[in-house]
C-alpha cells in the first residue's frame, strides 16, 4: 500500500487544525492491516490501514484507528469505501487532544 499519499492527507487535516505534522518512522503490513508509525509532536502514535471485507476494492470497508505508543486506541473513523474518505471523516481534532493532554 502507497502510505505517503495518505500521510499527505493527514498531515494536511492536521494542519488546518493547527497541529501536525505526524512524521513517518516506520510502516509494517500484516494481512489486512498497514501501520504507520510516527511521531506527532513529541509522542510517538501508530495509524492503522484496515481494510475489511470480500470483494472489489469498492466493496470493502477502510478503516483509520489511531493509537498512542502502549498501543491504546485514541481514536477510529467509520468504514468508508475508501482510505481517502475514512481519513477526510475522521475526527483529528480529538487525536490532536489526546496527544496533547496525554
């Protein structure tokens, strides 16, 4: 999976909210699901590419779940049809938040 488009996109929603950028350290594939992992500001958070579902890639879900370093979830966007959307829905704001207060 090309992981530098959607980092792009994230780096971007995190910008108009005046956080970011989320630097790139590290990306793993294991079946259905690519990790980034990265740092945003001075803590380190992994962003889970899940893609769920049989079928075209139209057909299946696109998950985006943010998780801080002990690998707690501190945030998950809704399955869209594609990682472009998952990431333009999810709510950055509130992993903006928990990096900051945590």
């Amino acid at each position: 999976m090309n992981t530098s488009s959607l980092t792009n996109q994230i780096n971007e929603a995190l910008a108009a909210l005046g956080g970011g950028p989320f630097l790139t350290t590290k990306t793993t594939e294991q079946d259905a699901t690519t990790t980034v992992t990265g740092t945003l500001g001075d803590s380190e958070i992994h962003i889970d590419f899940i893609e769920e579902g049989n079928g075209t890639e139209a057909e299946k879900d696109h998950t985006v779940v943010v998780r801080d370093a002990s690998g707690k979830q501190i945030g998950e966007g809704r399955g869209d049809s594609t990682f472009a959307d998952a990431i333009s829905a999810f709510g950055w704001a509130g992993v903006l938040d928990a990096v900051k207060n945590g």
